[in-house]
C-alpha cells in the first residue's frame, strides 16, 4: 500500500512577541516527528491534553507552517508550492473541527457554507446546485434544508455540515481534529460510522484525532501516540494496544480497559 501522507522531522515552535522575547520565551510544540500514513487507511493520534496533537496536525496541513521539517500529501510538498499549486494542495487535504458551531458562519445558510468549496473551485451555477445537494444527502442532511442556518440544527446535524464542507473540495486525506468530542454519545456512534461509511465510498484517507482511546482503537488501523511533543509509539493499532512498548502508553491505555474489545473493526 502506497504511502499518501509522508512528515520527516517536523516540529513547531511558537516563540515570544518583541523581538528581545522571540526566542526567550520559544515554547517546542511539536519536537522533530516522523510518520507516514498509507493510502486509504487511517491513522489514530492520541496523547493528553497539550500534547501536540492539533499543533501537529495544522502543521501538516500548513494551516500553521511547521518551523522546521518536510511534508508530502499526495506527492505535494507544500513548502515548495506556487499560489497556483496551493490551491490544488487545498482541495487535496482538509481538515474537519471539532466545533461545528464555531466553524460555521451563523449568517450563512448551510446550502452557501457547502458550496463555498464549489466556488473555490470555479464550479458553474447550476452544477453547483446539484452538487450541493448531493453532498447534503450524502451526509444525510435533506437538501431541502439548504436555506437553514446553522443555528436551526442540531450539533450533530452542524457536524455533518462541516464534514460535507470538506468534502466539496473532493480531498483525498482528512484531518478529523476531535470530530465527536463535543455532541453526545449516541451522536457520536451516527458520526463515526458517517465517517467510515464516507471513507468507504469515496476511499479517503484519514488523520484521526481523539482523547477517546476506545474510538480511536474502533477506527484506527494504525496509532501513534504523542507526548510533549513527540510521537512516543508508532505502529499496527492491534499493535499498539495489545503491547504497548512504552510506560506512557502503558499508562494511557490502563484506564481503557475494553479497548482490546474494540479491535475486530478491521476484520469485519
């Protein structure tokens, strides 16, 4: 299997203001980490709180440019990237928030946030119609609620908007940044099985970022886990979890205790 996503030695450093405090004051966010994710398979990245994980996963994308290291997607190294070329790397890779309400302009109705993408992409009028419906049903949102705003919608009903959004820009990788953490388990289950099902049909690639250890042991065919900084243990999920190598993960994974009960998704 084909290697989409390749990072060698990537790290981030936010530094002070003022230039006398710049580099006093430098805070490592993301410490020299390797990681290739291969195509059509998705990669889980845990690790508690302030670990890195979003730091590392904007980096990526260069939605925040990392500090030093290299990144390909899909051949692309973004560093390298005319505007022109950039714009082909967006519609490539795409990121997914955690909070839709955040993500989601309140004055805009939910048919003109999807299409927005659409228009990026210089898609005529009447394709773009069809297309937006199209993306609607198939996160199961009806089209005819295209003139709704996002405050008429339910958390999980904003969630599906923003995955649709993502999904305009027919991306081949998806960084799903904490994609359920904020709406309730039983929306989390019809999220989740969104993502896989979307992930199926349209044979994406997925970054998959939690602090739900059990999830991410349910989709991950592979997990690397991050600790100030730096990917600590990389490898298979079954891996991973049935024999972490490293006392972090070990202890990470202790108050998990049904999570070798969640590896059988790859087998199914």
């Amino acid at each position: 299997m084909n290697d989409l996503v390749r990072v060698e030695r990537l790290s981030k450093v936010h530094y002070g203001s003022g230039l006398l405090r710049r580099r006093a004051h430098a805070v490592s966010a993301v410490d020299s980490v390797s990681l290739t994710i291969a195509e059509d398979s998705i990669m889980g990245l845990v690790g508690e709180s302030g670990s890195g994980k979003s730091t590392l996963a904007r980096a990526i994308l260069y939605l925040d440019p990392p500090t030093d290291g290299t990144v390909w997607i899909a051949g692309m190294n973004p560093a390298t990237l005319s505007h022109a070329e950039m714009r082909q790397f967006r519609h490539t890779a795409q990121i997914v928030v955690q909070d839709p309400h955040a993500a989601l302009n309140p004055r805009q109705s939910i048919g003109a946030a999807v299409a927005e993408g659409l228009r990026n992409r210089r898609i005529l009028r009447r394709e773009r119609e069809q297309r937006v419906s199209e993306l609607l049903d198939m996160v199961g949102i009806s089209p005819r609620r295209r003139n709704d705003y996002p405050q008429q919608l339910s958390g999980g009903q904003r969630q599906r908007i923003v995955i649709a959004r993502a999904l305009a820009m027919e991306p081949r990788f998806l960084v799903l940044d904490e994609p359920v953490s904020s709406l309730d388990v039983s929306v989390q289950a019809q999220i989740v099985n969104l993502l896989l099902d979307l992930k199926q049909r349209l044979a994406l690639t997925y970054l998959f970022i939690s602090h739900d250890l059990n999830l991410v042991a349910y989709m991950s065919d592979a997990i690397a886990v991050m600790k100030d900084g730096r990917i600590v243990e990389l490898g298979g999920a079954e891996e991973v979890i049935a024999g972490p190598k490293q006392h972090y993960t070990q202890v990470l994974f202790r108050n998990a205790p049904s999570l070798l009960q969640t590896l059988p998704r790859s087998v199914l």
